[in-house]
C-alpha cells in the first residue's frame, strides 16, 4: 500500500524508532505541535495537507482526537486511518489499566513535551524571567494545585536518564512529586503495520470524522488536564 503518515512533532522520537525498528519506509509530513494550542487552527492544517496529497491509498495520522481537532476532518482523496484515543497521552499509555485515575492528578511528560515550544518548563522558565522566582512559583502552584505528580513517560525512544534530570528539576520547583513510568509503543506499531483493529477508525473517501467515531476516546479520558493539548 502507499501510505502516507501525518505526524505531530510530539511523537517524532517514539515514531523514528518505530520506523528504524522494523525498516519501515514512510511518507512522512511532520506537523508543528504547537498547533495543539488551537484545534480549529489543527484542523485546518490538517485538512490542508490531506487536500494536497492525492496519491495515497491511505493517510495515517499519529493523533488522538486532540481537543477535537480530528472531528469535521474530511477523506477527501485517500482513506483516513486514525488512531481511537483522547490523545497521545492514551497511546503512549494504552496498556496502563489505570490511565483514568492517574490522569486525575498527574501532568505527563516526555522528551517531546519537555522540548516544545510551549513545554511547562518553557512556560515557568518564562514566567521566572518576568516575575521572580517567588511570584514564578505562587503562578504555577496556584495553576497546577489540582496535580500531585509529574509523569515522565519512558518510550524508550529517547535517553532517559537526561531527560530524567530535567524532570526532577522542574517537579521541584513546582512541588509536584516525579513519578517515571514505562510506555508503549504498540499503537503506533499497529499505525504503521497497517494493523487496524478496533483501536482505530477508517474513514472512507467523501467521508468525515465525526464525534461518534471516538466514543471509546472520551469514554477513556474523563478527566482533563493542564497539558491535553500535547
């Protein structure tokens, strides 16, 4: 089949390994994860990309619904094939049997969160430079007072213990306890092994994504979080 994946930069590690790991030759368009922080603008780009390319069976995306971003989006020349998850957080996590308590009181991280543009160490960082420390961290205690722990997702696509560090570093600042817990990338394994079970919806040529297609994602995220848009 000739595929085509649409990617967020969030997941370029997890999903480089993935394709070195089992020789996977990929048409890949890399999307700027800072799209996150507007759905309408996500689904427009989205949608951009998928017009313009016409030559493909199917086009993956490696997204979630991704503060509904996904719903409205049109197969307009190839079939779509998207992954039934909230987010990539679900993903990542998926064989995690308690990913709906732990997203109660924890704020998740990886390497590709920690380096992006809006990352929370960005954004303390940012306001430390504007206010001060003390006032920095009254900010974020008061932003963050529903959240006990800070995740550090271990994909194993990434070193660990240097991301580990920066973690620990940001946990302290902003009184959050570290918490590391190994994932999975058997999702976006199955994405590009064209193993598309009921983890994922096909939408057809003419046909659009529509809220219904992801009811199991909502039904796994009841809880939102500070950093859902990552």
């Amino acid at each position: 089949m000739n595929n085509l994946l649409i990617a967020c930069e969030t997941l370029r590690d997890e999903i480089v390994s993935t394709i070195e790991k089992f020789n996977f030759i990929e048409n890949i368009i890399w999307m700027n994860a800072s799209l996150h922080n507007n759905p309408d603008l996500l689904r427009s780009e989205l949608q951009n990309v998928i017009d313009s390319n016409s030559q493909y069976d199917h086009i993956l995306l490696s997204y979630g619904t991704c503060g509904n971003a996904i719903i409205g989006i049109r197969a307009t020349h190839s079939k779509l094939v998207i992954p039934v998850f909230a987010d990539c957080i679900g993903m990542l996590l998926c064989k995690h049997k308690s990913i709906n308590d732990i997203r109660k009181d924890t704020y998740f991280l990886t390497k590709g969160w920690i380096n992006g543009e809006k990352s929370i160490i960005v954004e303390y960082n940012h306001c430390l430079d504007k206010y001060g420390e003390k006032r920095a961290k009254r900010i974020f205690t008061a932003m963050l007072k529903h959240y006990k722990n800070l995740m550090l997702i271990d994909t194993k696509s990434y070193i660990l213990d240097e991301y580990q560090k920066i973690s620990q570093d940001i946990a302290q600042k902003i009184d959050l306890n570290l918490v590391v817990e190994s994932g999975s990338l058997h999702i976006i394994e199955k994405l590009l092994k064209g193993e598309w079970d009921k983890d994922f919806c096909i939408i057809e040529c003419g046909e659009e994504a529509l809220l219904e297609h992801f009811k199991d994602a909502f039904n796994e995220q009841q809880y939102p979080h500070y950093n859902s848009t990552y």
